[in-house]
C-alpha cells in the first residue's frame, strides 16, 4: 500500500478533497469492512458474458427456480476495485436471493472508481460502456428466465453510485426502482436536464452518519429533489460500510406493494411508414381503463393499437389510466415522429402526474 504522506509531499500539485478522504480511510476499509462473508448458497454462482458488450458478470440464480412464475432481478454495481468487486457483491447477494427468492446478476464495471475519478468526459464515456454492458445483461437474462417485467432494479455500493445513477436515469422503464447505499457523486457525471428525467422512478439513498461520502450523498440527494425526482434517504449509525440486502430489498419491496409501476410503448413498427406508431400500455397493478391524447387531437381507449400521425414533428402523448383499487394516473411522454428514414421512439422522461 502507498505511503499516503510520502506521495502528498512529493507531489505539488493539490489532490482532490474527495481522494484524500478516500485514501485517509484505505486503511480502515483494508482491515476488514469490505471484506464479504463467504455466505452459504444452494445454487452456484455462474459467471458468463455478454455478447454484445463482451462484459464478463456473475449471476446468481436460486436452486428453486422454475419457469411456472416470473421472478424479479436486482443488478448491482460494486465499488472501488480493489475494496470492491462484482464476486464480492455476488456472494454478499447469494444467500438472501436463494432464500427470498431473487435473480441478482453483478457486472464488472468500469466506471466504478471513487479514488481518482477521472475528468468528466472520460467519466461519461466510461459510464456510457457500462451502461450498454448493463442493458445487455439484463437482455440476456431476460431471455434465458422468465423475469418479471415490474420488477427489475439497480443496487449499488460507494462508487458503484456512477454507473447506477447514469444507467438508471436513463432508463427508468427498465429499472422501476434504484437503492443507493453509501454513494459517491459529481453532479458533471450526469448531464441529465429534468427534462429527461422520470419523476415516478424512485431513488433510495442510504448513507452514515461519519461516512466520508456522507457529503456527496446529501449532495445527490438534492440534485434529485431539484429535478423533481422522488426521492427517499436514509442516515445509519456509523460510517462507511455494507448495508445488508435485507435492506435494500425491503425498499424494493415497499415500491413493489405501494406505488404502481405504468410505462408507455410508443415505436413505429414499420421504418418504411414512420409515422404509423405502435402504442402500448403496461400497468401492474392492472389498468381498468385507459384514454391516450396522441398530441394531435386524436384519442384511443385502447390499451394498445396503432395510431397513424398526420405528419413528422413532436407530440406531447398523454394517457390516463384508472387502476384496480379505484385510483387514477396520468403519464405524459414526448414522441418524435420522423418521417422516411427516421427512427421513432418515445422521449426516455416521462413526465406525469396523479
């Protein structure tokens, strides 16, 4: 390990302030707080790649998976290597998935480096290469299980915090929820206006009481509160440390039982007539009733259908949607529709309300 003072003296130039709290507390994270129990499971853990990214990830299946339900996945991001790793988050998953019955799949990342972060457009690039290897996995595991749609999430531990915020923000009809456990932050990282932004994805962010990121985390925090983002926190006893699964999937689970997952589908099916959209509505708990306004004076109550617009621009589409249980909701999205040659697709923010 380096001589911290040696490297501070012998080098002029002033270190972030966020290094040398990191690198202070080495140490301390060496001697035994990132170090993962080697849990018990019933299944093996299985390590593949993904084709389109060739990114390498550990996934972990429990020994009484069947195809007769669907089940839910939790992907989650590891930290700083070498105090974190993707095996390390796998086995601290392991055993709670096998007996609460979770799919739980942690990639290698890239982007998860909170000692010397490097300049933002290197940061958002690498960030970028996570993101696809992300998608990917989740792709791949998608086709090889049967998972539950509604329930899909990022989970992430200190600088896991960077590809997690970045992929799931930018995806929120993928991942419905995101856990934050003692996270680092620059708000460079995320060029997200809230705009793009999906206020109905929730955000957890868990973080102790004399934790060194403690900060940062406050700091993310309100960078989702600004944007309109529901957001939820958590102050611990303690300081930078593990935060049990148990934890984690206990929030997942509250979004799961009290706040309803819809996502809009809007593509053109057919490039060669693209402003002929394909529009899909999916709703847990199930949708009564639905009314879409396409933007262009029309309306459908179909949950799904074909709608042809009158020519190439920007739609403001919103659908109304009454849900079992006797409450309604409203989510608005913004569609560009191109003409000849173009690719249709519906804005990644979701902009709505109850």
């Amino acid at each position: 390990m380096m001589n911290l003072k040696r490297f501070i003296m012998t080098n002029p130039q002033p270190l972030p302030a966020r290094f040398v709290a990191f690198a202070l507390l080495i140490p301390v994270i060496a001697a035994g707080c990132l170090t993962t129990e080697q849990l018990p499971e019933q299944a093996s853990i299985m390590e593949r790649t993904e084709k389109g990214s060739d990114r390498d990830y550990f996934l972990y299946v429990p020994s009484t998976y069947t195809k007769k339900r669907s089940w839910p996945l939790v992907i989650a991001c590891h930290g700083t290597r070498p105090y974190d790793k993707a095996y390390a988050q796998i086995r601290e998953w392991a055993h709670f998935a096998e007996y609460n019955h979770i799919i739980v799949a942690a990639p290698k990342l890239v982007a998860s480096r909170g000692d010397f972060p490097p300049p933002a457009d290197k940061q958002i690039a690498l960030q970028k290469k996570d993101e696809a290897a992300i998608l990917g996995i989740v792709e791949e595991i998608k086709r090889r299980y049967r998972i539950e749609e509604s329930q899909v999430f990022l989970t992430g531990w200190s600088a896991g915090a960077y590809p997690l915020m970045y992929t799931g923000l930018q995806n929120p009809d993928v991942f419905r929820a995101m856990f934050v456990r003692q996270g680092t932050f620059d708000a460079e990282y995320l060029p997200f206006s809230e705009e793009e932004l999906n206020p109905w994805q929730v955000t957890k962010v868990a973080y102790g009481a004399s934790d060194f990121l403690r900060d940062q985390s406050i700091e993310m925090i309100e960078w989702l509160q600004q944007r309109n983002m529901f957001v939820q926190r958590q102050e611990l006893p303690g300081g930078h440390r593990r935060i049990d699964p148990d934890q984690t999937w206990k929030f997942f689970s509250e979004v799961i039982k009290e706040r309803p997952w819809i996502r809009i589908t809007m593509r053109a099916p057919d490039l060669s007539n693209p402003r002929l959209i394909h529009y899909h509505l999916d709703a847990v708990p199930p949708a009564v009733k639905q009314k879409w306004f396409f933007g262009d004076g029309q309306t459908s109550y179909d949950a799904t259908g074909q709608h042809m617009y009158p020519a190439p621009g920007e739609y403001e589409v919103t659908v109304n949607v009454a849900l079992q249980g006797g409450k309604a909701y409203a989510r608005t999205t913004t569609l560009r529709v191109f003409g000849t040659g173009g690719t249709n697709a519906a804005a990644p923010a979701a902009k709505g309300g109850s």
